[in-house]
C-alpha cells in the first residue's frame, strides 16, 4: 500500500461511496420483483436493471479502490482541481449559499413570494460580494420585480402569495 | 432540397424565427460571461421551453447553442479569459492581439469564423442527417442498445481525469434514470412513499442543480478582481475578406470541426485545439502562432463553431447524443414528446427538415448578430461578478419552480446542486451523468427487448447483428485501451529505471 496524497484520500472516499450506493441499491432491488413475467417485461423483471447498474457502480468502487490503494504507481487518477481559478476558498461556497437556499425553500410558501425572495435576493447579492446598501436594494427591487411580471403574465404562473397572510386575513 | 424548403416555410414562421434571434442574442451574451457558456445558456432555458411548441423550443435551444459556442471567444480577446472551455484555444492568439491593440480585428474575426462554421456544419448536418437516419431505419433494439452504450462509454472515457471516475458518472446517471414506475411494469422504483418521485426524477432540477448550482457555488468561492476594459470595440469590415484570402484555413478548419463533432464524447475543445495545431503547421507564419496570428483566430473559431452541427448529427439522425449539450436538448424534446432518431424521420421527416432548416437560419444569423452586439459584450463584461451570480441562482430556483411549480423540484436543486458541486471538486465528471439520465430509459427499454427477443442466447443473437456486435467491441476496446495503456507505461517506465 502507497502513501496516501489528498488526491488519494478523495478517490478512497468516491470508491467507498460507490460500493455503499452499488451495494444499498441492489439490495433495494428485490423488493421490486412482482411483475416478474408480465407481457413484454418476460425477460427481464423490473428489478434486474437496475441490479445491473448497482452491480457496475459497486464494481467500478472496487476497482477504484484497489487503484488508489495497492496500484498508485500503475494509475493516475487525474486531478481534483480542474485549476481554473487560484483564488478560490473550497467549502464557503456551500456554507454561504446553501443555509440560504434551504432557508428560502422552507419560507417561499409561508412567507410568499415577494417577501422570501426580496429577503433572498438582499442576501444573497451581500453574500457575493456586493456591500453597497443602494446598489443591493435597487438591484432586489428590479429582481423580484422582474421575475414576477415574467412569471405571472409571461408564464400564467400564480406564484405563492404567503400562508401567513392568507392566514390572517 | 425543394421539400426540404417547404418543409422550412412550414415549420419556421416568424414565432420560430423570434426564437432563433433570442437563442443566439442570449447565447453570445452568456458565452461571454466567464464561467458561463452554452451549456449554462441551455441549462437556464430548458424550463421555458416547457411553454414552447417543439420546433420552437428547439429553436430557441439551437439558437444558444450556436451562441454560447461564438460568445466564449469575447471574453477569451478582452479579458484572457475563456467565457467557455472551448474558446480556450481562441484565447491563444485573441487575446495577444487585443493586447497590442488589435481587439476589434481579433473580435471580428472569431465573429466571421463562427459565421463560416456554423453555416458550413449547418450544411453538412442538411445533407448528411437523413442519409444517416434512413441507414439507421432498419436498427433494433440490439443496435440501439450498442449505440447507446457507444455515446455513454465515450463520453465517459474520453473526459478529463479518471476513466473509472467518468463510467461511475455515467453509472450514476442510468440508476437515477430508473427512479419512478417502471417502463414495463408500472412497478414503483426507488420512490420510498414519495408521491413526487412516481414521475422520475425531473430532468430540469437534475440538470440545473448539477451545472448551473455547482458552477455557481464555485464562483462565490472565488474572488477574481473586477475587470476593466477601457477599448471601444468596433467591427472591422475589412476582417470579412480573410473568408477569400484564407479560404482554405476557413473551409479546413470547419471541416475538422464537422468530423471531431461527429464523434461521440470529444466535442468544441478538441476541434478547435487539433485545427489550430493543423493550421500552424501548415502557416508559413508558424512564428506568429501564439503572438496574434489572426490564422489561429480563424481556426479555432470555424472548428469550434462546425463541430455545434457535427454533434447535433447523431442525435437527430441515430437518436444517441453524443455531447453533453446535445443530450440536454434532447431531453428538451424528450419532455414534448419527440423522440430523436431513424424512427422520428420516418413519421416526422417535415419536421427533422425543419429542424435542420432552423439550424442553418441560427448559425447565418450569427454575423448580423454578432456584428450588433459588438458594443453591447464589453458593457455586459463589466456588470459585477455578484449581480449575474445572484441572477443566474435566482432563474435557477424560478425556472426550476416553473417546471412543475412543486417545492419538491427546489429541494431536488439543492440536492443536485450538492452532488454536482461534490463530484467537480472530486474530479468526476458532470457530462456522463446527465447522458447517462437522458439516455438510461433508451438503455433498459433496448436491454430488455433484447433480452425477450434472444432468449437464452444473447452472444449468438448477437453474432448475427453485425453493426450491435461492432458497437460491443468497440465499447470493449474503449473501456479496456486506457487499462492496458497506463499498464504499458508502467511497464516501460519499470523497465528503463532498470
């Protein structure tokens, strides 16, 4: 077995994962037999494909694993960086955006639609970068604004109007 | 070619038309904006054209397409930047010569190249898709299943990085494409109790969260310095006359785009760096090749810009896509019913002409256009990085919502945006994936009509299907030659440290 690099332990990890999903999903699969041998399905029941592709997936895991692990001087994996940017902070893309998006999910039906995205788009415009209190109110007011008139009279999409207000009224 | 322009003035009316011009307006606009490309212009668009009729959707699709691939090269001559992957090659003599004050001349010229390719891929797509289709009438299921495999194997396999990384993807893309009932059967798959997963997955929240939600977590990650451009960009007319001086760089180059395009899993970048290495060979300015050479504008931009109509002509004619753009836009068409292939010409030929027609139309409309908004790219290049962030996830989070206006669709963003983001910063590619969603319902229909038809005996059904039996060697030689490549490297490098 070699020293593991970075690079070695995020391939270690993608093959284990893969041989977790390969494993689970074909496990799941018999549960799906009944239909076995109806009409145009008597060859294959609708478990057995997706059997199939579980199989590749644990195999492919398997053989990533024993790459990275007992023939790292045989392989080259590629690297993890596709070295487009050098300035780049790994993760606080995800710790920045993602609490924002769950956050609006959960709020765009209770709150509605001009709230939660007004709210949103303010955040969002201050998590990029932007600390211009003018420039980010004026770009969210022509944001949510836009979207609704495109939304509503360009789609016919009736957007959430808020359980809260609905409530209350 | 007398019913193919009637089958044009049937399906291209001025509604169709409206859509190219807003396809290849927005696609250029999109390309040039570093990050993006057409591949994020198609994403965005793919769930409004759940409003469109099929041929115009199409248009609008095509239109980006064609778009994205030219706009990449604005970004690449003003700022060194590539708007996409495939005007990294343009970078190499655009931007030198925007640096010694030649931007207008540089601009142009990618501009009259993308013009030159896309009209001559749009020809050869005309002449040559309903030949390729009506040689593809007589396929089965055997045949499908080897072709399908073939564009999945490919991609896989030829993307950067790990080939195992890429048949994972690929993997993950067919599993994910059994979610919901059963073809067959009608049995539920995968759903766990979830009444929104009957259905499938959706294609729009699969395909937007994992290119457009990752690539824009990637880009609040970095912090690049705002860009400044002080030149004023006119278009020079006299760039026109190099179709007549370098003709044959022109027609050359094109051609290396048609053919790399055709092939399934290599795509804009290849052809536009395997025409500019051809055409400084044979330059006798080689010298001048990476300082400026307006030579090496021409030949990445005609390739890269002819290859859009070599990849379109095996998914309109064999149904198998062989770009990750490509298949997008065949789930586009997959979702109004319409499903590419032999068996689509045979009862749709008016509309496939229509289609071939709408491309022609989008790429001669690409001078017009480019020429218009010459002006307009260096204020759009300095619009901050923040607002076309913001911008991007908010149609993102809209247009996913529109699909189906089900919250469940925004969680599933989030979900793939998760994975897409994981899988870039792991090296696994997000192209197999998605050809692997698009053409997973291809594979397992084909897979099991084969299996009720041979019976017991697969490998003898085979035998007597001489183009599945090529397709299955051919997915062996492809899975198997990276193997024993790196083996005989090693080999080699064991023994010459002896």
């Amino acid at each position: 077995m070699t020293n593991l690099t970075r690079q070695s332990v995020v391939d270690v990890a993608i093959g284990l994962i893969s041989l977790g999903l390969g494993l689970s999903v074909y496990f799941l699969t018999f549960g799906f037999q009944i239909g076995v041998s109806s009409g145009l399905a008597s060859g294959m029941d609708a478990s057995l494909y997706p059997r199939l592709i579980a199989s590749i997936l644990t195999i492919l895991g398997l053989v990533l694993l024993v790459k990275t692990l007992f023939l790292a001087n045989v392989y080259w994996s590629g690297s993890v960086s596709n070295g487009r940017d050098n300035n780049v902070q790994t993760g606080t893309g995800l710790i920045k955006l993602f609490p924002l998006g769950i956050g609006f999910t959960i709020a765009f039906p209770i709150l509605g639609y001009f709230l939660s995205t007004g709210i949103f788009v303010v955040l969002l415009l201050f998590v990029s970068g932007e600390r211009r209190p003018v420039l980010i109110a004026a770009a969210a007011f022509v944001i949510v604004l836009s979207f609704y008139l495109l939304f509503r009279y360009g789609f016919n999409i009736v957007l959430p109007s808020g359980q809260i207000w609905r409530h209350e009224a | 070619m007398m019913s193919v322009l009637t089958d044009v003035q049937q399906f291209v009316g001025l509604t169709q038309l409206q859509y190219i011009v807003l396809g290849v307006t927005l696609g250029a606009i999109i390309g040039a904006l570093p990050g993006c490309g057409p591949m994020m212009g198609v994403t965005l668009s793919i769930p409004f054209t759940f409003y469109l009729d099929p041929v115009s959707s199409l248009a609008l699709l095509i239109g980006i397409y064609q778009g994205g691939s030219f706009g990449g090269a604005i970004s690449a001559a003003l700022i060194g930047i590539p708007g996409t992957p495939i005007a990294a090659a343009t970078l190499l003599d655009a931007y030198p010569m925007s640096q010694s004050g030649r931007a207008s001349e540089a601009i142009t010229l990618a501009t009259v190249a993308s013009w030159f390719g896309g009209c001559f891929g749009g020809i050869v797509l005309l002449l040559a898709a309903p030949s390729l289709a009506s040689l593809a009438l007589n396929f089965g299921p055997a045949e499908r299943l080897g072709l399908a495999l073939i564009g999945l194997t490919a991609i896989a396999g030829l993307t950067t990085g790990s080939t195992t990384k890429g048949m994972m993807s690929g993997a993950l893309g067919l599993m994910l494409a059994t979610v919901g009932s059963d073809p067959f059967t009608g049995m539920n798959r995968f759903d766990f109790g979830l009444p929104e997963l009957t259905g499938g997955l959706t294609f729009v929240s699969l395909l937007v969260g994992l290119f457009a939600i990752s690539e824009m977590l990637i880009q609040i990650e970095s912090t690049s310095p705002p860009i400044r451009i002080t030149e004023k960009i006119r278009f020079s007319a006299k760039c026109l006359l190099t179709i007549f001086s370098d003709w044959k760089n022109y027609v050359r180059s094109s051609l290396i785009g048609v053919l790399v395009g055709v092939v399934p899993g290599i795509g804009g970048v290849t052809s536009a760096f395997l025409s500019y290495k051809v055409s400084k060979d044979l330059s006798p300015d080689k010298e001048q090749y990476g300082k400026g050479a307006p030579g090496g504008v021409i030949a990445t931009e005609a390739a890269n810009s002819a290859t859009t109509g070599g990849s379109l002509l095996p998914m309109l004619s064999l149904g198998i896509p062989g770009d990750p753009i490509v298949a997008v836009m065949m789930g586009g068409l997959l979702i109004h019913g319409v499903t590419p292939g032999p068996a689509f010409m045979l009862t749709n030929a008016p509309m496939l002409n229509g289609i071939l027609g709408i491309f022609l139309i989008g790429a001669f409309l690409l001078l017009p256009i480019g020429w218009l908004l010459l002006p307009v790219f260096v204020n759009i290049l300095r619009v901050p990085k923040s607002f076309l962030t913001t911008l991007i996830i908010a149609l993102c989070i809209f247009g996913t919502y529109a699909t189906n206006r089900e919250l469940f669709d925004i969680w599933l963003l989030w979900i793939f945006g998760f994975l897409g983001y994981a899988m870039r910063k792991s090296g696994i590619p997000l192209s197999p994936l998605v050809i692997g969603f698009v053409l997973g319902p291809i594979v397992e229909e084909s897979l099991r009509r084969l299996a009720t038809i041979s019976g017991n005996d697969f490998w003898g059904f085979l035998i007597g299907r001489p183009v599945a039996l090529t397709c299955f060697v051919l997915i062996a030689v492809m899975l198997l030659s990276p193997t024993l490549m790196q083996l005989y490297r090693y080999l080699l490098r064991l023994r010459s440290s002896d």
